[in-house]
C-alpha cells in the first residue's frame, strides 16, 4: 500500500495509548477513554480515516461546549419490550452507543427481534462497529443514522445543504466465512473523508463536492470555508455542499434516514435548530428463529462465495463483498502501523499538549 508524502505511521498500541490520554486528561474516566480511543484507532485500522483520530480535536471542542459529555448512562424513555426509546443525554456515541446496542442485543435475545430508537446521542463514530458488535452475537442488524443541526449535503438536484451526510449499515453474520458488513454514508463522500483532505490527505472523491452555485469543485473549502490557524475546522462553514451518492436515488435514501433515525427517534431531522447529535434507529433479528432447517448459515456462506467467485473485470483485483476492505487495512494496518498526514499528528499533539499530554516517540 503506497504511502502519502508527509505521512507516518503509529504502532496501534501507541496510538490508542495517546488517544486514551488525551480524553481522561479531557474528563472521561480511563474506561470510558480507552473505549474512546479504541473505537477512534479501529476506525483508522479499518480504513476509514474519516472516523478516526482525526476527529479528536472536534470531540473535545464539542465536550469544552457542552455538545458532547463525558460518563453518560442511556435513558429508557419508552420500554415496548422488543422495542424501546432511549434518550443518549448528549453523551459520547462511544458510550451510549455501545449501550444503546448491546439493550438492542439482549432484547433480540429475549425476543427474537428487537427496535432501539436512540436519540440524542454524541458522534456516534464508525457505524459498522456497532454491526459488528451484533454480529458478534449471531445477529442480523441495519441502522439508519442521521445528524440533527448538520446541514451539509445538498438533495439531488439542489445547489444547498439540506441533509445530514446521514449513514445506513448492514450486518449479517456469516457462520461459514466473513461476515457481510454494508456501512456507507449516503453522500458521495463521508463528511470525514473531506476533512482528511483538508488535512493533508488524499483528494475528496470525484463529483462530491459542489460550490455555492452548485457547480463541482475538488476543493475542501467549499465545505469547511477558510480555517482560521490553529481553529478546528467546522463543515458547517462554507459556502458549498457534499453531494448526495447514486444521484436520486441516494438523495431517497439520505431522506429516509432524516425520517427514520430523526423524526421517528425524536431526535430530529437535519435542519436548523439543536444540535448536533445523533439519532439511530437499529433493528436487530436472530436469523436462527427463521430457521426451520434449510440452514440459513450455510445460505449465506454459499452465496458470498459464489459472488466472489465471479470473474474478475482486473484479474488483479478480485471481487470484493461488503466487509472485504476492512479486513484487508486491518491486516496490513496491523503490521505497518496506522497512516496519518502530518497535518493531523500535529493537530492531535497540539490537542494534547493544551491538557499537559505529552506525545509518544514517533521514530
């Protein structure tokens, strides 16, 4: 995997060590930290950049401004039995989010399918963490995520922000191989992505990003506007929009997350207003009460490997499900270490050093 220029690499262990330093220094206790930073670093290993330590200087910003908070429990505001309403209290997504799912696990456990409709919660990170979580457990699960008060991606059609970049994700265990995980966010590219561009990292994607008049542009500021030095870089505001992906249709499904993840949680749909925070709506199946012995297991196991069995267009480059590429950055994450711009190790060893965290040796 080539390497960016100005770019290093960190050791796992040593990043996630730091990580963890920098939110007890902050105020989380050291668990809630260390679930902090591995949730951060898993992100990174897994290759989306976007979601991980990057995101740092803006958690603790939004902690310092009362957005995001440190030691919150889920509260049950409607308990339906296989369904439920908790309310997140602004905490940290790491947190209530791992609560939030693991209240969805152990009601599917009890009843074969559960709802959680989790509303007011913190940046709720890598969605695919919290499949893979179930999945863990044997279960089916798909969430629709949005951001209440995060206007920045611009409906098909349309030259200004009126959606949040607003993820769907999929898991389904696979008993005889890899698991099926399906994590995107319904713009073109993750508001992250751009940020890693801003920051020294690769070019946003082609066609996501529009200008003030709605024509393409490749330039992160459209987005983010000017940054002042040593300012975080907010995506609130510039002046142009992300793009919605798959044109009408990915503009459809950004719509039905806003409904189903803000209006139907009473979080709220993306707009002015409160904010920000995150709504998700999580369903949660046990694939093994739908068998009545056709062996679902062995369903799924034989359907992805027929699909990547499918005759590659680049002989070098195999068919892929869902999933596929995660694995693949963690394993040569794993042993060269995790990426980072320049620009971003600085960004995180400012951060710390304003709590009195000093940095690790990087050579």
């Amino acid at each position: 995997m080539g390497r960016q220029a100005d770019e290093l690499r960190l050791p796992e262990g040593r990043l996630s060590g730091f990580i963890a330093d920098i939110f007890a220094a902050a105020g989380a206790g050291r668990t809630e930290a260390a679930n902090i930073a591995a949730n951060l670093v898993m992100a990174n290993l897994s290759g989306h950049d976007s979601h991980g330590v990057v995101r740092t200087p803006r958690y603790l910003q939004n902690a310092e401004r009362g957005q995001m908070h440190f030691g919150r429990k889920i509260e049950t505001v409607i308990d339906g039995g296989a369904f439920a309403l908790v309310d997140g209290g602004l905490g940290f997504g790491q947190t209530v989010g791992a609560q939030a799912v693991d209240d969805g696990i152990a009601r599917a456990g009890a009843h074969g399918v559960s709802v959680i409709a989790l509303r007011r919660a913190g940046h709720l990170g890598r969605i695919g963490e919290w499949a893979e979580r179930a999945m863990a457990k044997g279960l089916v699960s798909i969430h629709f995520v949005n951001v209440a008060n995060s206007m920045l991606v611009a409906p098909f059609g349309g030259a200004e922000r009126r959606i949040s970049t607003a993820p769907v994700c999929v898991g389904v265990p696979n008993p005889g191989g890899d698991d099926f995980l399906l994590d995107f966010a319904t713009s073109t590219a993750a508001e992250g992505k751009v940020l890693v561009s801003l920051k020294g990292g690769k070019p946003p994607p082609r066609g996501s990003l529009i200008d003030a008049e709605g024509r393409p542009t490749d330039d992160a500021r459209a987005l983010y506007g000017e940054t002042p030095p040593g300012a975080v870089p907010d995506p609130r505001a510039g002046s142009g929009a992300l793009t919605a992906m798959g044109d009408h249709k990915g503009s459809g499904l950004a719509l039905a997350c806003e409904l189903l993840a803000g209006a139907l949680t009473g979080s709220g749909a993306t707009g002015p207003g409160e904010g920000p925070y995150n709504g998700m709506l999580s369903i949660y199946a046990d694939p093994a009460r739908l068998d009545d012995g056709f062996g679902w297991g062995g369903a799924v196991a034989s359907y992805i490997d027929f699909v990547r069995g499918a005759r590659a267009a680049d002989p070098g480059r195999p068919v892929m499900i869902p999933g596929d590429p995660e694995r693949r950055a963690r394993a040569e994450r794993s042993l060269s270490g995790v990426p980072l711009p320049a620009e971003i190790w600085n960004s995180l060893v400012a951060a710390a050093a304003g709590l009195g965290v000093e940095a690790p040796a990087i050579g």
